[in-house]
C-alpha cells in the first residue's frame, strides 16, 4: 500500500494505541517550548496512550500527562503501518 500525504489530525481524533509522527502543537509560545522541552519535537514519533482528561502520549520511553485542551492543540500525522 503507498503512502500519500495525510493531513495532520488532533491529537485527540485517535484512539488509544495508535502511533503519529508529531506535526505541529498550535500554541503559544512557552506551552510550545515545554512540549519541546518534554520531548515532543519536530516530527518525533509517539504513541497515544489514553484520550481523555489527562491524555497520555509516549514519547521514545517517557509517558506524559497532557490536558485534554492542550491535546487538541496538538496536532499529528497517524501512522498507517503501525498494527
């Protein structure tokens, strides 16, 4: 199966499980700059632990709380071949 380009989603549109590839987190700068400062930078893969109120991502072998607000503020690209 080829691999197109896919529009970038709302960490919260996914399930829990799934593997994304970070894409872009819209906002302000300081959150921005923790986000980096916890891992999250430019195009580093992650896993969505749990949706919800927190929301739990995996970031290389650290898991991070995120508000369901912030959450939504992130957004990623799912991996199509992670099983």
């Amino acid at each position: 199966m080829t691999t197109r380009h896919r529009a970038p989603v709302p960490l919260t549109a996914l399930s829990a499980g799934t593997h994304c590839t970070f894409h872009e987190a819209r906002l302000d700068s300081s959150s921005s700059r923790l986000l980096r400062a916890l891992g999250l930078t430019s195009s580093c893969r992650l896993r969505l632990c749990k949706n919800g109120e927190p929301c739990i991502v995996q970031v290389r072998a650290t898991r991070i709380g995120l508000s369901k607000k912030v959450a939504g503020s992130i957004f990623v690209i799912p991996d199509t071949h992670a099983a």
